[in-house]
C-alpha cells in the first residue's frame, strides 16, 4: 500500500534524500582519507587518498578519471594533473561523463569512457598518463622529474647488493630511470628458483637503496603479464614520474601488457617501496 501526502502537505522524496545521504558520506569518507592517508587498500585510496589516475584524451587538452559515478561526483576539488616526467598542469572540473559501450580504455574510446572528465589549462601530451591531485594532496610532495635510461648495465656494487639481499645470483641489470636529485631507477631479474621467478626495482642515491619486488611463477599463459613468454616485459614497464615526502620518496609507474594497464604509486616504509594509490584499465586482446 503507498502512502499519500496529507492535505497541504508537500511529498517528502525519500529516494532523493537517501541519495544525498550517501553522497554525503562519500564526500566524509573521502575528507577523512585526504587527510590521514592511512588507507591500506591501494585501490580504495583511489580518489579518496586525494590522488587517482587517469590519462588524456588524443588531444591532451581532457583528461579522464576512469571511475564510478559517486566518486566522479566527489571529485570538485581535484585541481591538478602531474603528467610525465613530473610536470604540473592546473585542471578545471568538468563534470560526470556517463559513457557508453567502450570495451577497452584508452584514448581512442575516451567518449565512451565513464569517470570524472577535466579540462587542462594546458596539454598533458596525446593520451598522456596522470595523476589527479588535490592541491592538499600536493602540499605535501615535491614532485620529481624522471627520465628513462635505455640499454645501460646498473653498476657492479649494485648488482652485488641486489644478488646479496635476494640470495640468488642475479640473470640481468639494467638502469631504467634517473630521478631528479639523482637517483637512479634499476630493474634485475634473479636466476629461477624452480619455478620461482623474481625480479626487483631498486632506487639507488647517495643515502642507500629502496627495493620493490616483483615475484612470479613460471606460466604459460604469463609469469608477470599475460602472454609475457616467461620474460619480465620490460618495454611496458615505465616509471613515470616521483613525489619526495617528509616520509621519503613515492614513486608513480605504468606497466603495460596484453590485457591493459596497470597504474600504481608506491611509497617508502623503510627501505621497501609498497603500494599506496593503484588503479587498472583492463581491455581485451587486440
């Protein structure tokens, strides 16, 4: 039976107000994790860290947020984009995109694409990589350059360090990055174990190293990726670009392969690199 409103009486929409009820809540939980950064789950720290990413549509002149339509609401005051190698752009919020029947993200489908879409005060680079911030968010960071290093062996004192803390000779080596201040990014592969792979990010500078492990089992179908043919698809793998925090340093990567992309922004505990902002863009093959 349905109730009607009595005589002068307005009609009270409760499907409205329960709405903005979790609306509103979003919009708490997300102030809370803004402004602790405590959350351990580096997906859900999407958006509500402060930090998501996304990319840029063929122009570079939008940018989009690949996100549900709650959390696209909430994201008014996400004003700045760093794109690579560390660049900052100023962002103006352009609302909520519904999107359509994309099955694959990426720029060329960026119309279709749901999330929360912004316009740059300036290019971001044809499909570019970001990370959407909050200026809170950015308070607190420098941001820092990196710049790819191509086809050059890591030195012979850190190639024993790597061998030494994995307990197992190391198969390659080889610089991938340079971050501005002067550390350098290095990715090794170990000699298998079996069937167990591994293989290591470490950021080297004056004050030590930092390490990110990489672990794997031999497959078929892909050890890191799918249809990685047993080798660590270094040519996808790219760091993008770093933050420097009075808790030590955060590096943002991109790793692509077959089945899309994979995003994180790792932060220093220690002298290990663990996730802390994550997202991924799925497609199938093509």
């Amino acid at each position: 039976m349905s109730e009607a409103a009595a005589p002068g009486q307005e009609y009270f929409p409760w499907r409205a107000v329960c709405g903005m009820a979790a609306l509103v809540l979003t919009l708490a939980v997300m102030a809370l994790a803004q402004s602790n950064h405590v959350e351990d789950d580096p997906v859900a720290n999407q958006v509500l860290s402060g930090g998501a990413f996304g990319y840029g549509d063929n122009a570079g002149r939008q940018v989009i947020v690949p996100v549900e339509t709650g959390l696209a609401r909430g994201m008014k005051g996400f004003r700045k984009a760093v794109a690579v190698p560390g660049r900052v752009v100023d962002l103006a919020y352009a609302g909520v995109q519904r999107g359509g029947e994309a099955d694959r993200l990426s720029p060329a489908s960026f119309r279709d694409t749901a999330g929360a879409v912004f316009a740059a005060s300036e290019p971001v680079g044809p499909g570019g990589d970001v990370l959407v911030a909050t200026e809170e968010f950015l308070a607190g960071r420098r941001v820092l350059a990196v710049t790819p290093l191509e086809d050059r062996e890591c030195p012979g004192r850190l190639r024993d360090t790597l061998a030494e803390r994995a307990g197992r000779p190391v198969a390659w080596c080889r610089d991938v990055g340079k971050v501005e201040g002067g550390g350098v990014l290095t990715l090794a592969r170990f000699v298998p174990r079996g069937r167990e792979e591994l293989v290591t990010l470490a950021y080297a500078d004056a004050d030590g190293a930092i390490f990110l492990d990489y672990p794997g089992n031999a497959d078929p179908g892909g050890t890191w990726r799918v249809d990685d043919g047993g080798e660590f698809p270094v040519e996808g793998y790219r760091p993008l670009f770093a933050f420097r925090t009075g808790a030590g340093l955060e590096l943002a990567v991109r790793w692509s392969g077959t089945e899309g992309e994979a995003m994180n922004l790792y932060r220093q505990e220690g002298r290990t690199f663990v996730p802390f902002v994550a997202a991924s863009w799925y497609h199938p093959d093509e």
